[in-house]
C-alpha cells in the first residue's frame, strides 16, 4: 500500500544563495559586512540538514514582528563566544603562572 499524499503542493522558494567570503573562513564575508560575517557564523553553527529550516523560521519571524524569539537565539550564539573566550583567556593565564614556577 502506497504512503498517503501530503496536502497541499510544493513550492519551491529559491532566495540567492551566492555570497562572496574569504576563501580560508567561509564564514567571513569579502566586504568585511560584521553583520554578514555573523551571520554566516551562525548560519554555520547549526546542525546539518536544519540549517535551511532553521534560517527561514528566521526569516518567518522577522516579517511577522517576532524578533523577540529571533534575538535570543543570536544572544545565545554571543554568549557561547563569550564563554570560549573566557576560557582561553583562564588556560592562558594558567599556562603563564606554570612558567613562572
């Protein structure tokens, strides 16, 4: 017996997916854009086969006056890189006090 159809019809929404990055770190833009360059680090960070979904809730949100949701999620991104920077700066620190013994 055959799956039952899914209502509806497809409808394929192609948004331009060409953007010009730094070929060393495909998450920084070649006009340096910061905004762009974010972005692109968080459009990187999330899980394999989500992204496409992830990024047009996004855009979902946005045109429905819902950044509120959307702005938490960018906020977590920063706090994680927050987090990884605090830590590097401890193990560095750390290493320096070892030498000094």
């Amino acid at each position: 017996m055959a799956a039952p159809k899914k209502p509806g019809v497809v409808r394929h929404l192609h948004i331009d997916p060409y953007l010009r990055v730094i070929s060393e770190d495909k998450s920084t833009s070649y006009s340096g854009d910061k905004r762009l360059d974010k972005t692109l680090a968080w459009f990187d960070s999330l899980p394999p086969r989500q992204a496409t979904k992830l990024a047009w809730e996004l855009i979902i949100a946005a045109c429905n006056g819902e950044l509120g949701v959307a702005r938490q999620d960018i906020s977590a991104m920063a706090d994680e890189d927050e987090q990884r920077a605090e830590a590097a700066l401890e193990a560095l620190l750390n290493n320096m006090s070892k030498d000094d013994d």
